[in-house]
C-alpha cells in the first residue's frame, strides 16, 4: 500500500532527489515550457504594437477592429497563462518531494482543471481576434505583423494547453488506478475481539463422573501366587558305583 502511495498521481520517487536534467526533458515539461512562451507573445504583441491612434480620434484604438475588448481580453488571458505556468514549473518541481498522496492527487487536480479551461479560454480568443482582425477595413497604419502572430500563437496555444490537459489527465487517472489496486495482505485482527470469529470455542459442558461399585476379590479362588509355577524335574541319577577301568 504503501509504495502504491509513493506511485501514485505521477510521482514514481516521491521523497528522492530532484534530477534536473530529467526534468527539462520530460515532455510536460517542454509543452508548457512552449505555452509559457507563446503567452508572452501574445501580450507583449498586443501590448506592444497592438494599439494605433486613428487620424481622426486622440485616443489609441485596438487593432483589432478598434475593439478594445478584444485587446483587453488576449492581454489578461495571456499574462495569467504567463504566471499560471511559472507557478505549475515549481509545483512539478516540488511534486516529486511530496509524500502525502492526497497532496499529491490536488496538485493534479488543480493542473487538470486549469490546462482544461484555458484551453476553452484560448479557444475564445482565437475566435474572437480572428473575427475582429477579418472585420478590420482601414489596415494601412496597422502593423499587420503583430496582429497576424497574435493571432497565430493564439492558436498555437489551444494545442498546447490541449496537451497539458492531456498529459493531467493520464497522470490523475494513474494515481487513481495506483490507490484503487486490491490489496492482497491478511487483514489484522481486531484486538477489541478476544476470539475471532471464526475460531470461537464451544461453550463447555461439563459430565458428571459417577464411579463403579467396587467388588472385593473373592476369598475362595485359590491364591496363584502361593503355588510355584512350574515343578522341578532333577534329572535322574546314574549308577553312583559305576568306575572307569583302568588301564
């Protein structure tokens, strides 16, 4: 059970050392180190080079169809995906070091959910700055390059986070699978019980012991004991007058 535990939820050296080189290389790692990236595309672009200042208005419009609300949402979704992954690069770091399962199991569970709505998330602004830059008449003072790679990393974040939705998953449901194996140990006794059930003793009924009537040897069978057992045969005697001659 307890090394069911330390497998669970993706973490197969909970309580090791930190192998850095391991780390960059895993492929969870590379994905959102790329989202991570194209997040800040996305905002420094818009931040960047993502407003104009129309000839005939003071203020600086977006170019997205001058929709500010367009702007105001890449910008946001892009500077939380920003930090969101800088703070899920040092829970991979620090999941590795966790030995509780259950801290283990939320930390995946928060990845899950986050990678799958800012997939949903993403998804929008892809639509939306889309459908904003395609509404767009007056393009000549726009710097169509930052609008176009907005757009672009927009998309090329769907994926990315589609990944790590994927990849929070595989690692949630290994973790379940890992604490839901049988287990095939004896289960303890209860030391509350003072017999198991199985082994209970019988209740004790004790017999009553009733002693037979004891008869006196009678007196009138001759005592073997006084006869000898068998009767001595001497052999017989030879002539005691008999003399070997002599010669």
């Amino acid at each position: 059970q307890e090394s069911r535990e330390k497998d669970a939820y993706g973490a197969a050296l909970a309580g090791g050392d930190f192998d850095f080189y391991k780390f960059i290389r895993q492929p969870q790692t590379i994905v959102r180190f790329l989202s991570w990236i194209f997040s800040i595309v996305v905002f420094a672009c818009i931040t960047g080079e993502g407003y104009i200042n129309p000839i005939h208005h003071p203020e600086a419009k977006c170019v997205f169809n001058q929709n500010d609300s367009a702007c105001h949402y890449a910008v946001g979704i892009g500077v939380i995906a920003f930090l969101a992954c800088v703070a899920f690069f040092v829970l991979d770091i620090y999941l590795p070091f966790m030995s509780n399962a259950q801290e283990r199991k939320i930390t995946v569970m928060a990845d899950l959910g986050f990678s799958g709505v800012w997939t949903f998330l993403w998804f929008v602004c892809f639509c939306l700055l889309a459908s904003q830059w395609s509404q767009t008449n007056d393009d000549n003072a726009i710097p169509k390059d930052a609008a176009r790679a907005t757009i672009a990393f927009s998309f090329f974040s769907i994926a990315t986070w589609g990944i790590l939705t994927y990849f929070a998953l595989g690692r949630y449901r290994h973790g379940v699978n890992n604490l839901a194996m049988p287990t095939y140990t004896e289960t303890a006794p209860d030391i509350n019980t003072p017999y198991p059930p199985t082994y209970a003793p019988t209740s004790y009924n004790p017999t009553t012991y009733n002693p037979t009537t004891y008869t006196p040897y009678p007196s009138n069978v001759p005592d073997m004991q006084q006869q000898p057992p068998f009767t001595q045969t001497l052999p017989p005697k030879g002539d005691a007058g008999y003399e070997p001659p002599s010669f």
